[in-house]
C-alpha cells in the first residue's frame, strides 16, 4: 500500500506550514489585522530610526540603544510576518530546510538580543540616576559600540547551536509543520530521531540568557526606586520616574507576551494549538508595533524630532 504524502522513506527537502491546523478559517479573519499590525511596526520603526538619525539633538547614547531596539524588531518582524501573510494570501505554505533553519536562528537569538538590549538600557538608566555626576564619563559613545557587540556575539554563539542540533536530526516522515513559523519544538517532532538534547539545551540557553537579563533589569530599576525615594525635591523624583517609564513599560510588554507564551506551551495539553500558534505570531509583532509608539509618545525630545522631521517635509 503508498504512504501519504507526509509520510516517505527519502530525506525531507523542504517543509509545509500549517497555520492553525484545526481552525483554517481563522486566516482570512486574522490576514487584516495582522497586516495593519505589520505596517505600524514597521513604519513606527522606520520614523523612529530616520527621526534619531537625522536629529543632532537624539545622537546621545539612550537613543542609540533604542535605535538598537528599533532594528531588532524590525529584523525579527521581516523574519516572520511577511511569510504568514504569504501563507494567509497566497496559500504559500512550502518553505525549504535552510530557509526554515535560517528563520529558526534568527527567532532564537533576536528575542534574547532584545532582552539583553533592555538590560542594557536599564544599566543605562541606573548610571544616569544614581550616578549623575559620572553618566558622561561611563555611558559614552564606546560603551554603546562595546555592548552592541556583546548583544550580538553572546545571543548568537549561545543560540546557534539550537538550529543546528535541529537540522543534524534525520527527516524521514512527516515534513508538514503545524504551526506558521520554523519553531523549534515544532520542527524536531517530524524527525526520526531522538531530539531530547536539543530540548534541554534550548530550555537550559533560553532560561539563562532571559533569566539572567531579567535578574539585572530587576536589580537596576530597585536601585533606581530606592534612589529616587531618596530625593529631596519632588520634582527631580517626578522627571526621574519619567525618564524611565517609558523603558519600565516596554519591558512590561515584552515580559508580559513572552510569559503567556511560555505559560500556555507549558501547559500546552490544556490549550487549543491554535492559540499557541496565534501567541506566537503576536510575540514577534505586538512589541515591534507598540515599542516605537511608547517612545514616541511619552519621549519629549523624540516628539520634537519627529516634529521637526515632519516640517522639514512639508
């Protein structure tokens, strides 16, 4: 008797993405949305980027790093988004195996860049509160070059070996991925082999990376607070919570997204695939659309650039 096609003997030379395999219909509903979303993020990002750019006033090393920020979304938004919309418009589920490995790598260590980015600029933010005297001496042009690197080297050596664990493993069945993006998990269920060890060391890279930056960004913003109920004049105290409630914010929603995520995979028995398929999509687009938006927004000095941007154009 043949196989189904999902089944063969021969290796697996591309793979087939099933968004939301038990409510197909969700796609036409949800291509909307999700496009507008797509579109925000991306033109938020692109002003906020051009406005720092261009504005003398935003060359400063808090701007840097969310012009650090703003690339990061952008690159993990180009990642993902675009092949969704395509799966939802066009019916294009077929991606091939270095693609889907090569949007695998860029998912893993992007998300715990932005992390990193955050603890950063928390760093930032402790030097400029607590040690006001010394801010121009410490987070100085160099320091933002020197962290960028250390971003991007220690997330990418650390998370490289998740995608390439998962492209050693033998795919001799099932090529059809239930879910809209190169998941990990996802993707090492079709193989033949025993993926465990690639398991551990993601839930091990993952929870050290995130865990570790988040320990530091807790620790910063408690002695920032102890800090500020220091302060004499109510004022100071006021523009000094200010300056970092826009990054306190941001931190809530990348957090806030990225426990739901892990929470609803935990207990992934208990909720219906589709709505793990659908967290993890909005992971990687709700921060990159609202991020821009909260700086814009509660940043003074942003606002005039994007103003001033605005004039130069009309």
């Amino acid at each position: 008797m043949a196989l189904p096609s999902n089944y063969s003997t021969a290796s697996v030379s591309e793979f087939l993405l099933i968004c939301f395999p038990n409510y197909q219909s969700w796609q036409h509903w949800l291509s909307l949305p999700l496009s507008l979303l797509f579109l925000l993020a991306m033109g938020a990002n692109a002003t906020l980027l051009i406005t720092i750019w261009l504005e003398a006033s935003l060359h400063e090393p808090m701007y840097y790093l969310l012009s650090l920020l703003s690339l990061l979304d952008i690159v993990l938004c180009l990642t993902v988004i675009p092949k969704v919309l395509a799966i939802f418009w066009f019916d294009f589920r077929s991606i091939s195996f270095s693609a889907c490995f090569l949007q695998m790598f860029i998912m893993n260590s992007f998300l715990p860049m932005e992390s990193c980015t955050f603890m950063i600029m928390a760093y930032d933010r402790y030097v400029a509160i607590c040690h006001p005297l010394r801010y121009r001496s410490i987070i100085t042009d160099q320091f933002v070059a020197k962290a960028s690197v250390f971003i991007f080297t220690r997330n990418a050596l650390l998370t490289a070996p998740i995608p390439i664990l998962t492209a050693r493993l033998h795919y001799c069945g099932k090529n059809v991925i239930e879910n809209c993006i190169c998941a990990n998990l996802s993707v090492s269920r079709l193989s033949c082999d025993n993926f465990t060890p690639n398991r551990i060391y993601q839930f091990v890279a993952g929870w050290t990376l995130l865990g570790s930056d988040f320990i530091l960004i807790f620790l910063s913003y408690t002695f920032i607070l102890r800090a500020v109920l220091r302060f004499k004049a109510e004022a100071a105290a006021v523009k000094a919570l200010s300056t970092c409630g826009s990054h306190f914010i941001l931190i809530l929603f990348f957090s806030t997204i990225l426990l739901v995520v892990v929470l609803t995979n935990v207990a992934r028995k208990r909720v219906p695939m589709d709505i793990l398929i659908l967290l993890n999509v909005l992971h990687h687009l709700i921060p990159p659309a609202l991020n821009p938006i909260v700086y814009g927004v509660r940043t003074k000095e942003i606002k005039q650039g994007i103003k001033k941007l605005l004039w130069r154009r009309m």
